[in-house]
C-alpha cells in the first residue's frame, strides 16, 4: 500500500477546525495523499517540505487568513502555480470575488457537499495533469529543435529569431495569442529532417551537385516522417511547417510543388521568415546581406516564392522584427 500512496497526487487541507479537517480526511484520504495544517503559518511551511498538488484553504483563520496565505503562495515562483481552492462559510459574492482576484482556482462552501469537494478537486487535478504534460511535450519539441542544429550551419539564434519572426508575422495575419505561440513553439521543427541529410551533404563547404542536392530537398519528408502521427497538435503542426516550408507561391518549390492557399499558412509564414533570417545572417558560404537589400530580394519574390499578403504584413511589421533580430544576435 505504500508505494501506491507515494504515487497519489499530494493535497494539503488547511483549516483551524479540527472537526472540519476530519470531514475532509473522510471524503478525500481514499483517492490522495493528505496532509493538514492548522493555521496559516504552518500551511506555508508544509507548502515548502511537501510541494502538494493542491491546496484546499479555510479563509477564516485566527492570525493569518486563507486571503493572506494565498497572496504569500502567489507572489513565490517556486509554488505560485499550485491551484488553491477556499474552502468557507462566507457567502457574499463580494468574498469570493476576493478570493478568485487573489488567485485562487475555486471556491467551495462550508458545510460541504462531499460529491462537489470530490469532484472540484479532481477536476483541478486532471487541469494540473494536462498542464504538465504540456509543459514536457513542449520542452521535447525544444529539444528535438536543438538536435537539427548539430548537423547545420545554423546557430540556435538562427531558430530563435525565425520562431519570433514567425511569431509576429502570425498576429499580424490573424492569429489568436494561443494559434501564434503554438506556431513559435512549431517554428523551431521546420528543418528536423535534416537529422536524416548525410554529413557528406550537410557540411559539405562548396556548392552541392544536382544528385546531393536532391538528397537535401528530401529532408522536408524525413522531417514529417520523424515527428509521426500525433494527437498532440502541436507536433501535428510541426509536421505541417517541416513538411511545406519550401513550397513556394507560385508551385516551383518542394516536395509537393503546392501552389497559393494550397500551401497552409503556417508553412508560408515559416517560410519568409526563414529567408529573411538566412539572408540577413553570415553563413560558411556568405556574408550577411544588409536588410535593404533582403527586403529588396524578398519583394522581388512576392507572388513568386512568397505569399504577397504575408509579405506587406512582414515589411509593416519590420521594426518589430528587428528588435528581434537585435536582441538574438549570433
């Protein structure tokens, strides 16, 4: 029994009733690992040694409040992410407008309903599940990210500066906030298949022959092929970028030689954003170009390689796009 109660998710209870604390042990103890406190002060420090998954927390409390033990845990950034629930008999709509201001996840009211304490905490508890896994998928993608660089030219400012191009270009096409950061998040993945490119090819110093250099353009399907089907849209959607980010506009680019709206937006803005990067970086096999004349090469590519309506929105967006480019020099 043991083992299995160090893998259930850690609740701690805080209330100065001891009556209240024994109601809460019997409807939670069965299904997580409980731990109590008395007063505020003792919750903090039990926050500290235990780290639990959620806090249940009484609002009237001699000494320090529920409000007060809140406000402590949101300002900390060890433990500011960890869901608070108050647990009280007060009533007014003005104290629980309080309590959701101070950061708390929900409110629940004294005397308790059993089936809505279960359930309440439970959903909390699966919000916190999904938010972690989440946070690991994204710090795998990250990684992968890093692991195509190995076998580039490219520096990781390179993949950071690209990210946030593509990031802005988005939000000015019409991206939400959350549509925009999954395409920061994706941007990164767009030249994974390159893992799959020989080392002859990839680091080759001088100009690739016809035969190497269609070996180079397969690593858009390599890079699709490595990220799979998932049900995770963010790697759906790195998939899509590595998949078209050398399409071109006008149906001359690769693999699929997609033509206008065929090619998914994602994988336009990755695109120009791409160019724009390469172009105005140093690489073994050139200098960097100044950005007028970037600009210039990419407005004699509008309707051709680049999407016309994507490229007003970088040149409107510009300045934006050069703090980045400052701020993530090589």
């Amino acid at each position: 029994m043991n083992n299995m109660q160090d893998s259930r998710q850690k609740v701690l209870v805080v209330d100065d009733e001891p009556t209240n604390l024994r109601v809460l042990n019997q409807v939670l103890n069965q299904t997580y690992k409980l731990t109590f406190a008395k007063s505020g002060q003792e919750a903090l420090r039990l926050v500290e040694k235990e780290r639990p998954d959620l806090i249940l927390l009484d609002v009237m409390m001699p000494e320090m409040t529920g409000y007060q033990v809140c406000e402590t845990l949101k300002q900390s950034e060890l433990f500011k992410s960890i869901p608070v629930i108050f647990v009280t008999a007060l009533t007014d709509a003005g104290d629980e407008a309080k309590g959701l201001n101070l950061g708390a996840v929900d409110y629940i009211s004294k005397p308790i309903s059993p089936a809505v304490v279960k359930a309440r905490v439970k959903t909390h508890l699966s919000l916190v599940d999904a938010e972690e896994l989440r946070r690991t998928r994204l710090q795998v993608i990250q990684r992968l990210g890093r692991a195509s660089e190995y076998k580039d030219n490219e520096t990781g400012m390179h993949v950071m500066r690209m990210s946030h191009y593509s990031r802005i270009v988005a939000l000015a096409y019409g991206f939400t906030q959350a549509e925009a950061e999954n395409l920061f998040n994706a941007a990164p993945m767009h030249d994974i298949g390159k893992i799959g490119i020989p080392d002859s090819i990839m680091l080759k110093p001088g100009k690739l022959t016809d035969e190497e250099f269609t070996i180079m353009k397969s690593h858009p399907e390599i890079g699709a092929e490595i990220l799979g089907d998932s049900d995770s849209d963010l790697i759906e959607l790195a998939k899509v970028v590595s998949m078209t980010h050398h399409e071109k506009w006008d149906g001359t680019g690769y693999p699929n030689k997609l033509k206008g709206s065929e090619i998914p937006i994602e994988g336009r803005i990755v695109a120009l954003a791409d160019v724009f990067d390469a172009l105005t970086s140093v690489r073994p096999y050139k200098d960097a170009w100044t950005v007028e004349k970037a600009m210039d090469f990419i407005h004699s590519q509008k309707g051709q390689h680049f999407d016309p309506q994507l490229v007003d929105l970088f040149t409107q967006q510009l300045s934006e796009i050069l703090e980045v480019k400052d701020q993530w020099k090589d």
